[in-house]
C-alpha cells in the first residue's frame, strides 16, 4: 500500500462497526474493514471506542477481556499494520491492567506494526437519560490521567474517545500541543448522537482549527445497547467532509492535509489569542483560570 506523503497530506478512513460479544468474530469484522480501507488508500485507519466487544453484563465482561500482550485485536492490529504500512489506530478496546482493573485504551500501531502510543479514556460516561438507559463507566474502568499527542509522519494526532467530547478543554490543550488531527472514536448512544453528535464534533473542528475524525459504533449490538453510528471527518473549517449517514458497518476516505489546519489557525488565530482571566463568582477572592499554556 502507499505511504504516506511528507507535508501531512494523507488519506485518512474512519471503519464504522457494529461490535458484539464476541472478541475473536469482532477482529474478524475489523480486518475485513481494515483492509478495505487500505483497498480505498487509506494510510491511516481508524477504529471506533471498544472495537474488541461491547459487553454489558459485567461478570461476562470479566471473563472476555485480557491484557494487552494477550489481546487478539491487539495482534491481529499489529500484523495489519505491518503487512498494509499503514497507521492503524484502534479506537478503544477494554484492557486488563497489570493491577487487575480494567482500561478503555486506544492503541496506535505504526507501519511496522510497533505501538507507537496507547491512550486511555479520562472521563467516564456516568449518566442517567431520559429514555431510563443507565451507565456507570466507572464501575468497570479506571480512568486516564494523560493526554497524548503522536506524531504519524508530517501530522500530530490527538487522542480522545467517545464521551471525552464533551470536555473541550482536553481538545485544547492537545493543539496547544501540536495537534493539527484530533479523534474522537466513539461508542455515542442513539439518544445523546441524534441530539448532540455533529454539532460537538463540528465545535471541537472550529475551536482548534484541526481535522477530526470520528470512528463511530452503530445499531442494535448483542448485549442490548443502540448506539447512533453516523462515523464523520470533519475539516479544521468545521466541513463535514465524509459521513456514514447510517447506523450500518462501512468506511469513509477522504484527504487529510495539515496545512488546512495551519490555513485555518491564520485565519482565526484563538489559540494564539487566548488569555489567562479569573472568575468572580461574588466571593472573595477570584479563580483563576488558564486561557492557553504559558
């Protein structure tokens, strides 16, 4: 397959699944999809948040999931990436920890099929919807404590997942850092995507100047859940530039070019533009708050 080109210019592919119970038929699904987009030329491939199963019940949970050196989505990703010199970036899958807790990691492998970096989800979704849907992310993972920017040959990627998107400080502080290629793969219910899904993804695009893509889950899964699918990119001007406007498995090409976000960045320069102020909410004393990095 083609590498990528110097300067940033790539084709990018966001794979959009519909992951069961099952890690071994999902890695089965995963490579079909990989290998599609790199048919497509694609160089770097996206996956959505648990792309290695989504399971509800937590005992079955428990005893599908293992570490990382053990993990078949792992390694089926390592030998994708090195026989296709792609940049295969597993969206999230759940990872048994040294310490026996769970993380939802992300996992970039490069074309030599090398780790080139892991990202684990900081913000659990624990919530209550309308709909009576419940979820306690925290009960089953522990949390990140580190943002992290890599480096995929003329881009900086940022790293994200699913209800991370919500935080847009995180988004900001990884362009602060280089970050010129932001993800946001996901898992998004169909209740909180309908309402909130383009319109937050659109936002963290203009806020940054960045392109982000957004490998999503999507339809009715084994264990119960619906999520919206509706995988994007999305460019540093707030453009929808590919979508699956569905619920169903498929890719999404386009072109990614890091001078786009450098353009937009000129245009609106925020990030250069922001401040250091504090909040007075009628106390005493004033919060400070961090406008940009110093």
């Amino acid at each position: 397959m083609g590498a990528i080109k110097s300067g940033g210019a790539f084709k990018a592919a966001a794979i959009q699944m519909r992951s069961g119970t099952s890690p071994e038929r999902n890695a089965v699904d995963l490579e079909r999809l990989v290998r599609e987009a790199a048919v497509l030329g694609a160089t770097y491939v996206q996956t959505p948040e648990m792309t290695g199963a989504l399971i509800r019940d937590s005992q079955a949970r428990a005893a599908s999931f293992t570490s990382e050196d053990k993990d078949i989505v792992v390694s089926t990703s390592r030998r994708l990436a090195n026989e296709l010199g792609i940049f295969l970036h597993i969206g999230s899958t759940a990872i048994l920890r040294a310490d026996g807790k769970l993380a939802n990691r992300a996992l970039l492998f490069g074309p030599d099929g090398a780790t080139i970096a892991t990202y684990d989800k900081i913000h659990m979704f624990d919530v209550d919807l309308d709909n009576g849907e419940s979820w306690r992310e925290s009960a089953a993972y522990e949390p990140g404590t580190e943002a992290v920017v890599a480096e995929i040959d003329g881009a900086k990627l940022g790293f994200a997942v699913c209800y991370d998107l919500r935080f847009p400080q995180l988004f900001r502080a990884e362009a602060l850092a280089g970050a010129d290629l932001l993800s946001v793969p996901a898992a998004f219910t169909r209740q909180t995507g309908e309402a909130h899904w383009h319109v937050l993804l659109r936002a963290r695009a203009i806020e940054n100047g960045a392109y982000v893509v957004a490998a999503a889950q999507g339809g009715a899964h084994e264990d119960g859940r619906e999520t919206y699918g509706h995988s994007l990119i999305v460019d540093p001007w707030g453009r929808i530039v590919a979508e699956a406007a569905h619920d169903e498995p498929a890719v999404i090409v386009t072109e990614i070019d890091a001078a786009q976000s450098v353009a937009a960045r000129k245009k609106i320069p925020n990030l250069k533009n922001a401040r250091d102020f504090a909040v007075n909410a009628g106390s005493a004393e004033a919060m400070p708050l961090r406008g940009a990095a110093s």
